[in-house]
C-alpha cells in the first residue's frame, strides 16, 4: 500500500496544485492502513497583506472538494490495479458523510468548552467528596464493629471517649461535604 499512497500525494499535488502538503505519513496500526495527510491550503495575489496567504475556504468549496474526492478515487483505484496488478472497483460513494463546518458556524463553541471545563471541575470535586464520605463511613462502621458489649447488659456496648470524640468530628466532616 505505500506505493499506493505515495502515488495518492502526487496525484493530490497535481490535482490540487494550491495544496502544500506538509507530511504524508502512512498508518498500519489499524486493520486497514491508512494515510494521515497535513497541508495548507494556499493562494497568491492578495491585494491587503502578504500576496500568498493561507485560504482552507478559496481553495476547497464544497464544489472543488466533490471534483477532487472523484479525481483521487480514480487515481486511487488506477494505482491500487497496477500496483496490485487487479481489477477492482471501488463501491460507490455514500451521500452525507462528509461534512466541513465551518468555525463561524460554531457560534456556541467556546461558551461550551467553558461549560465542559466547568462541568469537569465540578465533577471532580464531587468525586473527591464521595471518596472522603466513604473513607468517613468505613471509619465510623470500623469504631462500631470494635465495640464490646456490656458486662452488665450484654444488648450495650461500650464506647470510649476518643471513640465518641472521633465519630462526633466525623459527622461534622460529612456534614459539611454534603451541604
């Protein structure tokens, strides 16, 4: 397949001349292997600022990106044929699976984020008190399971002072994690 798919960049880079690719590195890690491309799109003959600019909206409209997805599954299967010396076909294209959203139409974005962020703190510090609480309920029902019962009434147990005195602050510890 690495034949296949250094043809695949070339092919791209004739297809789509404005596309500068950056790094091509094939994947094997997964059953299929598979290309991960990074480039920037980029156009000459601005007017304001730097005549070459980087321009993801100019050079790939949702026109263009149809044309190019076609001329690469062409020349996809063409290489993949000759290389494999095959005569395969490839199944036909899937209507709605692509999908380019554009960053203006996330208006709500980063009020989400924040929200997520906040979500998480808060998640976070509940977990923390839920394993105080349980750490507080393991060590009262530890004092409670060592108590001895009465001699003179073997239905009473007896407490110790430091034992009360511990359950006490305890429960003001839960207390103040629940409220």
């Amino acid at each position: 397949m690495r034949y296949v798919y250094k043809e695949q960049v070339l092919d791209l880079m004739r297809i789509v001349p404005e596309f500068k690719v950056a790094n091509a590195v094939i994947h094997f890690d997964e059953l299929s292997p598979h290309l991960h491309l990074v480039g920037v799109p980029v156009k000459e003959g601005y007017k304001k600022g730097m005549k070459k600019q980087p321009a993801k909206s100019k050079v790939f409209t949702k026109e263009s990106l149809q044309r190019i997805q076609d001329e690469m599954r062409a020349c996809c299967i063409r290489s993949y044929n000759r290389i494999y010396e095959k005569n395969a076909i490839l199944k036909q294209k899937q209507l709605g699976r692509n999908q380019d959203i554009n960053v203006n139409d996330m208006t709500n974005y980063r009020e989400m984020k924040k929200q997520r962020e906040q979500n998480s703190k808060r998640l976070s510090q509940a977990t923390n008190k839920a394993i105080n609480l349980d750490n507080s309920t393991k060590k009262v029902n530890d004092i409670l399971n060592e108590l001895k019962p009465s001699k003179l009434n073997k239905n009473n147990m007896v407490i110790s002072n430091e034992n009360v005195q511990e359950i006490k602050k305890l429960t003001e510890e839960i207390k103040r994690m629940v409220y």
